[in-house]
C-alpha cells in the first residue's frame, strides 16, 4: 500500500467564492463560523490543553469555503462525553479533523456514528491504550498543576513539543503557553482523565470507510513517524503525510504548509 505524500509535494491551492460571519463563543475556546448553508460543514477538534487557537491561521484560510466548528472540550473527562458532544452540535454530515488527543476523539466519533463523517484526518497521534509507566508520568503534570499552577506546567510541556528550532521561537512559545494558561489545573485533570481511560482504538481502523488522511511532524517525538505509519497499516488505503521541520503542533509550527495540505485534502473530498 503506497500511502504517502510529503509535505510539499502535489498540492494545489483553490479558490473560495463564499464570504462568512465569524461568530465567536469566549472567543480562544470554541469558535463557529456560520456562513451560507450550502457551504460543508468541517469540525476542528484541538489536542490536549489546546484550543481554537492552535487553529487560527488554518480558520482564516479554510473558513471562506467551510462551517467551521472548534469545540471546547475542556469540561468533559471522557473521550465519549467529547464525540457525543460534537455530534449533538451537528444535524448535518461534516469533515473531521483532529490533532493529538483530538485525533483520539475524532476516532470516538468513527465508532459512535461513522455516517456522519464525510472525510478523516488525523495528525500526531496515537491509537494504543495507557501504556506502562504512562500515568506516572502524567501524574507528575497533574501534581505540578496543583501544587504550582498552569504556568510551571507550559514550562515543562512545551518544549519537548516543539521541533528543536520552535523552541527558540519567542513568539510560538508564548502562544501556545497562553493556550494552555486557559486552562484551569481542573480542566487539565478533566483531559488527562480522559486519555488514561482511553480504550485502544486499533480494531477501529480497519472499519473505517471514509477517506483518510493520517499526519505528522517529522520530528515529533511524542507521535513519531514510524507510530503513524503503523497506524496506516491497520487502514484502508490511507493518505500519509509528513510535515517537515516540525514537531508535533504542526498547525501552529508549520501553518502555511499545514493549511495547504488540509485545503488540498479537503478541496479532493469536497465535490
């Protein structure tokens, strides 16, 4: 099964012909755009202590020609409670992306309610369940959370995140740092609940039947390359690609080739 295409290669840009009112709900949590009614519906979902904006340059781009839906998830503490939330939202049919954590919730939403899914596509992510030593590790965070508040807790998280280069990035760094100072310590749990209750999600890919696009950082370590190639195995002739120079907040890292691939993935599943 060949199922890659690199970043930068054999995408196409298109025009949109739509114009949009952005209606924003506490405005870097959840964001929806509502346009015409004949524009697709598309659900961004973000990762862990991540919100619309890890989003933002690929809504600016994608929202002229999509409805665009970035939901909070902030207070849920199961991946079920999540999906069930987004398809309550969504009467219609809908494109799903889903980063990190998200990725895992947007595969929630496969196993509820498949039908609904126009297209797929997850990036840096994972579909194993907890693995040894995990919620140790985790717990660490959490207890940082508590006992020195959101801030100690950006100053370890993020740089591992990060390609070696964005960790020298002042700007990058301060807004992911603001995206997780949103979060309060309750929240953080809520999430981390969440993934050590995760089920393993294996079994689920080969049922789905929808077009998909599998994704990540060449340099994430966190959801590396060979993880995500693994995950295509189990599927149904996948699209893989790889993001150059990039960790694993690829929409913020990369956004201009992140928003390329995701419009040129779109514009083929679109029709």
């Amino acid at each position: 099964m060949d199922c890659y295409r690199h970043a930068g290669c054999h995408l196409s840009s298109y025009q949109f012909c739509f114009w949009c009112i952005c209606i924003l709900a506490s405005y870097t949590w959840e964001i929806i755009i509502q346009p015409s009614n004949n524009k697709p519906h598309l659900v961004l979902v973000p990762g862990l202590m991540c919100n619309a904006q890890f989003w933002a340059e690929q809504i600016k781009v994608l929202s002229e020609g999509y409805q665009i839906t970035c939901p909070n998830l902030a207070n849920f503490d199961r991946f079920d409670q999540m999906a069930n939330y987004i398809l309550q939202q969504h009467q219609h049919n809908f494109h799903l992306i889903g980063h990190s954590m998200g990725a895992r919730v947007a595969l929630e939403i496969m196993r509820l309610a498949p039908h609904k899914v126009l297209s797929l596509a997850l990036f840096d992510t994972g579909v194993r369940g907890v693995a040894e030593g995990e919620q140790q590790k985790r717990q660490v965070l959490l207890d940082l959370a508590t006992n020195q508040g959101m801030f100690a807790v950006a100053k370890v998280w993020i740089p591992p995140m990060l390609h070696p280069d964005g960790r020298f990035n002042d700007d990058l760094m301060r807004r992911i740092e603001a995206m997780v100072l949103e979060y309060s310590p309750k929240q953080f749990h809520n999430q981390v609940s969440a993934l050590l209750n995760r089920p393993p999600a294996y079994d689920l890919l080969g049922t789905i039947q929808c077009p998909t696009l599998v994704g990540c950082g060449r340099q994430d370590q966190w959801s590396t390359v060979a993880q995500h190639q693994a995950i295509c195995q189990h599927m149904q002739n996948p699209e893989f690609c790889i993001i150059e120079d990039c960790g694993h907040m690829v929409a913020m890292e990369q956004p201009e080739v992140f928003t390329a691939i995701l419009q040129n993935w779109l514009n083929l599943h679109s029709q």
